[in-house]
C-alpha cells in the first residue's frame, strides 16, 4: 500500500467572531438604479446591477473586508459590506466617488445623461449619511459539526488567518521570510535577490467543504512569486495587463493594474503604451500622493530601480512566461521539501485558531502501465501502438502533411522520424501513414493586423492554396516566431485548413520555451506529433491484470464539459454585451477498450459526429452570424435533457458520467453543488434516492436507481483553490515519498497521477529554491472525485481509481504521462482550440 499523503489543511478551531455591517442607504440606491438603468440600457432592475468594478476597489483598497454584497431593487442592503473592523467611511465614499467617475464618465459610451446622473450620485455620497447605516454584533461561524452557520463563515475566516500571520516571520531553510498583506487572504514574503533576480514566497488561504457533510477546512496555498527585474528591448509588447504589486507601507502591499492602451497614429499604423488603471492610481491617491507615483510607461522599461527594498517606491512587476522583454533565471514552483516546511511552521502560529487536519490514506488504484522495452521489442510496441491507432480513428489510412519553408528541412525530417519512431513502418500493416511535405510559402507570414477582417484574407489565401480534400487530413505547420504586435496567424491558418477539411498542430521553432531557444526538443517535437494525432482520436490502452478484473473498464465514460464566455471574434470590435454567448455545453464519449470518442454539442446537425469531424465543425460554426445565438438556445436547458437521455440509454449496460465542478457546471447542473448534495436523501453511501439535475430555467429532481448510468464529480487541483495542496512522508532515509494513486477522506477521494518523468518532479522532492533559485519544481495537483449516483454492487474504489486512470491515457504530454482531466472531458476541452474567438475569451 502506498504511504499517507498531508493535504496542507486545517479545521477550523476558534468559532466566535466580532463582525460589522454596513448598510447601503435607500436613496443612493434609488440614485445607483438610475445610473444602471441609463448606462445599460436592457438592465432590469429586478436583477443584480453591475457592481464588480466596486467590489474590486472596495476589496482592494480596505482592509478587512468581508463581503460586498450584491443589490438589486428588492435586495435586502441592511449587510452590504460586511468587515472585521470598523468600515472606514470616509474612504469608502472617496472610493465609490472613484468607481463612478471611472465606470460611469470616463467610459466612451457614456452619454450626457449617464454623466449627469454620476455628477448628482457623487454628490450625495458622503459619510455621515453612511455612518448610520454600521452596526456589529458577535457571530458564531461554523457550527458544532464543523459546517459553515453563515454564508459569509469562508470569506471571514480565511481573512482572518490571512490577518493574524500579516507581519509575521517564517524561517524556511536559512531563510527568514516576514509575510505582508498583498491583497484579500493574500500574504507576501520581502523580495528576494539572486543574481540581481527577485523572487517571493506567497501564501493564499481558502475556506472550502467537502460532500456530502460540507465540513469547513482551511487550505493553504504556497506559491512562488517571480518579478521582472530587468527589461532588454526598447519596445515592449504587452500580452496582457500586469497586476502589480505596490508597497504601501511596512507589511502592506496594494494590487495595482498596469493597462495596455493603443493609439492609432493613421491607418496604417498603431502605438501601444502602458498606463495605471484610473480606479487603482486615484485610490493609491487617498493613502500617499499619486502626484509622484512613477509612470507605468517608466516603471516597465526600467523595473530594477522599483524591485529592491531599498527603492522609492517599490513596485514589483509578476513575471508571466511570454514576457519576452526581459530574461528570467528564478525558476518556478514550490517544492514538497519547502511545503512540509511551511505547514510545520505555520501549525504553531495558528494553533489557536485551527488544528492540522492529519494524514489521509492510500486506497488501492489501477494505473495503466504502458508497453516498455523490458516487457516487448521496440517493434511489437510499434506494432500496438498502429492497432490501436486502427481501433481509435475507424481509418486504414491516416494523410499528415508538413508545411515549411525549404529551411525548416532539417525540421521536416524531424517530425518525420519522430512518427517513424513512434508507429514504426507502416507500410502492409493495417493502418497507413502517409507523410507528405508542402511548401507554406506566405501562408505563414504575420497578418497585418488582429481582425477579423486580416482573418478572413488569411482564411481565403489558405482556400485558395490548399486543395480541399475529401478525408480528413492533418497538417503540421512550421511557423516564424509570432510574439510581435501585429496579427498572429495560427487562429486564421486552423480556421482555414479546417475549410480544407484537415486538423491542424502548429511548431514555432524558436519559441517553445524557456529553455529552447533556437530549436526545438525532441521532447516538444515528440509532443507536437502525438498531439496531432490525439485530434484524430488516438488515446493509448492495453488491458492489464488489474483493469481486467474491474468492472468500470468497460463502462463507456462521457465527459459533460461546458465552455464559457465564446465571443465570436467577428464581434471583436463591438461592445455589444449580447454578442457573447455565456456557455456552450458538449458531451464527448469515450471507451477505453474499443477506443472510440463520439462527440457530442447541440450545435451539430448530426446527433453526434467523430472527434476530428468535432473539431472541424467547431470551426466552421464559430464563424456563422448566429453562432452566440445557437450558444444561448443549447444553454438554456443546462444538462437536463442529455443526463434522461442516458439515463435510458444505459439502463442494462455500465455507463460513467464525469463532470467537472466549477462556478458554470453548478449553474448549469445544481444538483453537482456540495449544497445540494448534502441535503440528498441517501440509501447509502453513494446511493442518493433522487439527484437534481436541473438548473434556474429548469428546476428537476430525477431517480437513478434504476439505471446502469453512474456519476462521478470532479473538482480539480490547486489552481482553484477548492482541492487542498499536500506534502508526503519522509522514509527512513530521510527523504520524501512519492506519491500517486488514490486516497481517501471520508466519503471524498483524491487522485495523484502516475509519476511524471521529469527532472523538475524529481527535484521536488529532493531540493529546495534556497539550495538553488533556478531549479524549476513540478507537482502532481490533487484532483476530487465524490462518486454522486452508484449502484449497490459497485465498489467507489474501482470507478473512482477508473476515472483516475483515464487521465493516463492521452499521448500528447509524455514527460508527464498524465493530463490534468480524464480523456473525455481532456478531449472536450481542448475541442476549444477550433472556436474562432476574441483573445480575452478563448
């Protein structure tokens, strides 16, 4: 049996807590609906207004808030703000006055009404009127059970940790690390220098439930915070905005948006430039003078005069991978080694407020364990592998074509004996490989620009050069390096070779990654190839002894995903808010032994189409004018309809659903919330008597019981701050295990991958970044599973350790020998990459 692992969890422990309210006067609300209604023209006050950019300058710039609640014409604002301490407010009125100049008069759309209503809003803003509205009172916020008494329990005790280590020190392997307030429930050690680089350590505090009990736990999150500390090229690009952090005061850090605004000199030409955002410079202005903050424009092209401690004012830049003005040695990550350090460090200074949650134990799991050289000749696993490719895609042939320039020769060839390495000779075998070379000529070359408008030329010149063909065919497309300004094409070039009818895999010789720097790896080529042929629908799976012996091996699994915020890129220059579609739902079926992947969308003209034919009619659809339409219609009845279907489906043979927990499945699919689950009425464990499935358009609570169709939850890891981080045991060597499998808490399991084959792995468990600042760590995140609908007979262990397995399978990442999702919903979300969407939403 595999050793325990430690989530890096506590129970809360201290109950009591002071709060106070704030209420929200009648008349500024009357005022504020005014506003709404004269800003957003279809706004109906009988919903929520929008309100996020106040929430965002109230929670940024106030300590200790709570909540900032949600208003509507009916709302109860007896509570709107909600705070460990007193609310200041005569800055919470200097800062709504700035929120509505920024949100309301300075927005082009604005009108002379819109302004003139902001004008008079301002003016009635002021303290005394808000004063009145604070009153407090001592509250109990987690019940004798452990579970939350009220809504707001997760946000104010997370602050609360957050606040009771601000200032403290932290030793960690010869370093002392004092941890600063950087945000909410947010901590930041002082910089650290390494060969004139700057680092951090960061702490993130999170208050999350478990089904079905809904037991609080406090999760700790360590990260590793990069800083820009040198800037090479003269002019820079941004690819996105920068979240900066600002130094206010001793142990006191401020969230400031550095923007990047354009200005069109004349048609032709286009000047980028870096500003503060209006909200964030002016609220900095009511704790120190912003008359002297330094430019953004200054602070970006010369970041080694803010990043030292000893610097005016210090304004550390996050450093993102694609920032390709500056060079960064630090390297990523947070070794095991350093996690088991900083839990062991933090127990004692929360000891009164939360207790270690403890070990959680490994139950036994299945991994699928791939054909090696000590097992086969390197020829019988070629051979599997070209039986499987048959099985996977229904296809005798299978057509790849190269394109490059006659200098990407050497590249061609690469790719070329890398799918010879792979599938060996697949001449008289049953499946074919044929590997044809083509030339890109300017098909390749950067666009003019990024609209839709340069899009389509693109789309047209590759129709017009490419034959269509009538099979499906892939295409490996050799590009330049396209991190400059003006348009990249690989979104045109996908859209258009999928008009020819073939899947596309894009190679950028000099810019795969930190490391490679002129030409790729193998590693990233051997990826690259595998991946063009996961779009075709090749996973990998043999049989083994232990996923013979378990049922759930032949179960089909759909993957219910849904994609979120599609806006059609010919939208792109509209600020129409009706023009993006919500979410999109879409199934994809998968059988591990058979191999086949179906996929699934209300979209489609066909019921179901193949993976490949998926991806191509994604592409086509996302271009059609009533695309956000379509989107909305296939939305609005959530999973309803899908869920009976198989339901029916799978009344005498073993279906899995998987579907992945976050804020748009819950919407779409109430039923899968820790709320509802917990108040099911159980056979037992595991065998709920009914299930919501509905969701606000379509409340509905169903059986299962009768059905062969189980399902399986998930939440994933760290990035969302729902599933704990963890640590391992040491063994009697003194070095940490690793670890993978599943393990189980309560009714909960935790799925660990198959151990990836990389160094960044390995180091995690042997080094830590004060050995060496620019070793890179890699972890295995975490991922839930609560099995939601089961059978009598069946054994969670098994479906569980099934739905952890099929993370295994994908070919496209060998170095890891996992992806993050199991293959239908890894499928499912990467069926995105064919949408022809604005930047910020795809």
């Amino acid at each position: 049996m595999n050793s325990p692992i430690y989530p890096m969890t506590f129970i809360p422990k201290k109950r009591n807590f002071k709060l106070y309210y704030l209420a929200f006067p009648k008349p500024w609300k009357e005022l504020l609906i005014q506003l709404q209604v004269s800003a957003y023209k279809k706004y109906d006050p009988e919903y929520y207004m929008k309100l996020f950019g106040l929430k965002a300058c109230l929670n940024g710039w106030l300590d200790e808030v709570v909540n900032v609640g949600n208003m509507k014409a009916n709302s109860d604002d007896s509570r709107w703000f909600v705070s460990l301490n007193e609310p200041d407010v005569h800055k919470i009125c200097k800062i709504m006055k700035i929120w509505v100049t920024a949100e309301y008069e300075l927005n082009d759309k604005a009108t002379s009404e819109t302004k003139a209503i902001a004008e008079k809003f301002k003016r009635e803003i002021g303290p005394d009127v808000l004063r009145y509205g604070i009153t407090s009172e001592e509250v109990c916020l987690f019940n004798e059970d452990g579970t939350a008494a009220v809504d707001y329990a997760f946000d104010a005790f997370a602050l609360y940790v957050a606040n009771s280590l601000n200032g403290k020190t932290i030793p960690l392997f010869g370093q002392k690390l004092t941890f600063s307030n950087c945000g909410l429930k947010k901590l930041v050690s002082q910089p650290i220098e390494y060969d004139k680089q700057y680092y951090s350590y960061g702490l993130e505090f999170s208050v999350q439930t478990t089904p079905p009990q809904r037991e609080c736990m406090l999760l700790v999150f360590p990260s590793v915070k990069r800083f820009v500390s040198n800037a090479w090229k003269k002019k820079i690009y941004l690819k996105e905005n920068i979240n900066a952090l600002v130094k206010m005061s001793e142990n006191k850090y401020r969230v400031m948006k550095m923007k990047q605004q354009r200005k069109n000199i004349d048609k032709e030409k286009t000047e980028y430039f870096r500003d503060w955002n209006y909200a964030d410079i002016n609220c900095y202005g009511l704790y120190h003078s912003n008359s002297n903050f330094p430019a953004a424009e200054e602070v970006l092209k010369h970041p080694e005069i803010y990043v030292g401690k000893n610097a005016r004012s210090q304004i550390l830049l996050p450093y993102k991978f694609g920032m390709d003005f500056t060079n960064m040695k630090i390297g990523t990550g947070v070794s095991v080694k350093e996690k088991c350090e900083f839990y062991h460090q933090l127990t004692p200074l929360l000891k009164d407020i939360a207790e270690p949650m403890g070990e959680v134990q490994s139950v036994r799991a299945i991994h699928y364990k791939k054909p090696d050289k000590k097992q086969f000749e390197v020829a019988d696993i070629q051979k599997m592998r070209r039986e499987r490719l048959k099985v996977c895609t229904g296809r005798d042939k299978i057509t790849l074509e190269i394109y490059g320039h006659d200098s990407d020769e050497p590249l061609k060839n690469a790719i070329m004996e890398d799918i010879c390495q792979y599938f060996g000779d697949t001449d008289g075998s049953d499946v074919t490989i044929e590997i044809e070379k083509r030339s890109i000529g300017s098909l390749g070359d950067m666009m003019n620009g990024k609209s839709y408008e340069d899009h389509l030329l693109r789309i047209k010149r590759v129709q017009e050069c490419v034959e269509k063909s009538a099979e499906i065919k892939g295409a490996v497309v050799i590009l330049k390096n396209t991190s400059g300004e003006k348009g990249d094409p690989k979104a045109a070039l996908r859209a258009g070779f999928a008009d020819t009818n073939r899947l596309t895999q894009f190679i950028v010789p000099d810019v795969l990654d930190e490391k490679a720097k002129d030409k790729p790896s193998k590693s990233r080529i051997h990826g690259a190839v595998l991946d063009i042929f996961r779009q075709f629908g090749y996973t990998e799976f043999a049989d083994n002894r232990n996923t013979v012996k378990n049922p759930a091996c032949a179960a089909d699994v759909i993957g219910v995903y849904a994609y979120q915020t599609l806006r059609p890129l010919w939208a792109a220059e509209s600020k129409s808010p009706v023009l993006t579609a919500k979410c999109l739902p879409a199934y994809v079926t998968f059988n591990a032994r058979s191999g086949q992947v179906k996929a699934e969308c209300g979209l489609f003209d066909e019921r179901e189409l193949s993976y490949p034919e998926a991806l191509i009619a994604f592409s086509k659809l996302s271009r059609k004018d009533d695309f956000v339409d379509k989107c909305n219609q296939v939305a609005r009845g959530g999973f309803v309809t899908k869920l009976l279907g198989l339901r029916d489906l799978y009344k005498e043979s073993d279906g899995l659903v998987l579907v992945s927990c976050n804020g748009l499945t819950r919407n779409l699919w109430h039923g899968i919330s820790d709320t509802s689950i917990s108040g099911y009425n159980m056979k037992k464990a595991f065998i709920p008597e009914k299930i919501k499935i509905g969701n606000s358009y379509a409340e509905r609570t169903e059986a299962f019981t009768d059905s062969h169709l189980r399902i399986i939850r998930l939440r994933e890891g760290v990035s969302t701050l729902e599933v704990p981080d963890y640590y391992t045991e040491i063994n009697a060597k003194g070095e940490f295990k690793q670890a993978s499998g599943v393990y189980r808490r309560k009714d909960v399991f935790w799925g660990i991958e198959s151990r990836p084959d990389n160094i960044e792995y390995r180091n995690s468990y042997k080094n830590c970044r004060a050995d060496n600042p620019i070793k890179s760590f890699d972890e295995c995140a975490l991922m839930e599973y609560y099995p939601l609908q089961l059978r009598e007979e069946d054994d969670p262990k098994q479906w569980v350790g099934y739905a952890n397995l099929l993370r295994e399978l994908m070919p496209e990442n060998p170095s890891r020998q996992s992806v993050r999702l199991p293959a239908p919903l890894h499928l499912a979300k990467l069926m995105s990459e064919y949408f022809l969407l604005c930047d910020k939403e795809k």
